[in-house]
C-alpha cells in the first residue's frame, strides 16, 4: 500500500486528489497539511511514502519543506505539484530534493502513475519541461572544459551515460542510443547515483547543468575527456 500526504493549502484541491487517490486499491491518503510546518508535523506521525507537495503555501513553502524534509533524511519521496511547467520555483524544487512534479490539472490516470513512479524510487520529470525549465531559470556556469572535478569519479561509460540521464533521457532511451540493454542501462545509473551521492534521477540533471557537463540546447554531449 503506497501511504501518501496530501500539502496544498488549498482544501478543494486536497478533496480532489484524495477523491482520485482513494479510488485506487493501492493506494492510501494518510493526511491533509495546509501548509509546510504542517506537513513536516504529520509527515513525522503518519510516515507516508510519498508527499504531494504544492510550492506556494504559507508559514512554510513547498522548497522550504521539502528542504527539511531530506535534510532531516526523511524516506518520504516528494512529488511537487504546480500551476504551470515553467514555473521558476520548480528549479528550486528539485535542488531542494524534489523526485519531481506535476501540473495541478495532471489527468487523473497521469496522477495515480505519478504516485506510483515516484514511491517505487524513480524520479517523474518530463524531458521537455526539465529542458525548457533549465534554460529559462539557471544561472550557468562557464562551459567546462574536460571532465569537472566532481564527476571524475565515474568511468568514461558512465560519463556518457551520466550525460544522457542529465538531459533528460530515459532508460530505454539510452539503452536505444548506446546499443545496450536496458538492464545494462540500470547497472550505469544505480553505479553513477552511488558514486556521486545522489538520490535520484532529478538530482542528475541538477548536477548535469550545474557543473556545465550539460548545456542547454546541446542535442549531444561531446565526448568526455579525462
């Protein structure tokens, strides 16, 4: 049973989401919070699996939740929820821990997906939102030349495949464009994540633009050079 907690200061649109969630036999509404401080309260009591989280609350916002929540090493996956994809919050969002978001007029089947992606441990962000997002609201820094030092770590294939995850591609995606298997896929990005400390998938493409490995608008990675 995925437990799932309900943030939104808006009590029409908890009922809305709870309506839908509830339907499904899989999953559990543990709670409502109206705003941040509450939700970190009942996340503490109710221990759910998965946080929906709306940004812009009162006391404490989305980020400013979602912040404390995974520096408090929280289990709990949040999935953020906002008004429209190119919202510049949902940046901040992510480097704050997010799993990833949605928009609040999501269909309801892409919801319930949503739930279910996020609690299994994967990461839920569009490619093209993520690639649209990046570019409107990151401060980059100057391109890098060569590796940058917090990636040198990883091999010359998990470079590559640490790149392509960054720009938003998915497993079978990559698999498709370096010619491998998806399981062989699977392996390089647990390998990555493990090697770079992070949590998941969206904390690859934070890292991905920060660092300059990734530029916005690239439709390829050049080669990596150690």
């Amino acid at each position: 049973m995925i437990r799932v907690l309900l943030a939104d200061d808006q009590a029409l649109v908890r009922a809305g989401f709870r309506l839908i969630l509830e339907l499904e036999p899989d999953v559990e509404v543990v709670g409502e919070a109206a705003d941040g401080a509450q939700c970190l309260r009942m996340v503490g009591s109710e221990r759910p699996d998965v946080v929906l989280m709306d940004i812009r609350m009162p006391t404490m916002d989305g980020i400013e939740a979602t912040r404390r929540l995974m520096a408090a090493g929280s289990s709990a996956r949040v999935l953020v929820l906002t008004t429209f994809d190119l919202d510049e919050y949902v940046y901040d969002a992510m480097r704050a821990g997010a799993s990833g978001f949605l928009l609040k007029d999501v269909p309801r089947e892409e919801l319930v997906a949503g739930v279910r992606i996020v609690a299994r441990g994967d990461a839920l962000l569009a490619p093209a939102v993520t690639k649209r997002m990046v570019e409107r609201f990151v401060r980059l820094p100057p391109p890098a030349t060569g590796v940058p030092d917090v990636l040198r770590v990883l091999s010359e294939r998990e470079l590559e495949v640490f790149g392509l995850v960054a720009r938003g591609l998915s497993n079978a995606e990559i698999a498709d464009r370096l010619v491998v298997g998806e399981a062989t896929v699977k392996t390089h990005v647990a390998r990555v994540l493990a090697k770079l400390g992070l949590r998941d998938r969206v904390q690859v493409v934070v890292l991905g633009y920060e660092s300059g490995f990734v530029q916005p608008g690239a439709t390829d990675h050049p080669p990596p050079s150690c």
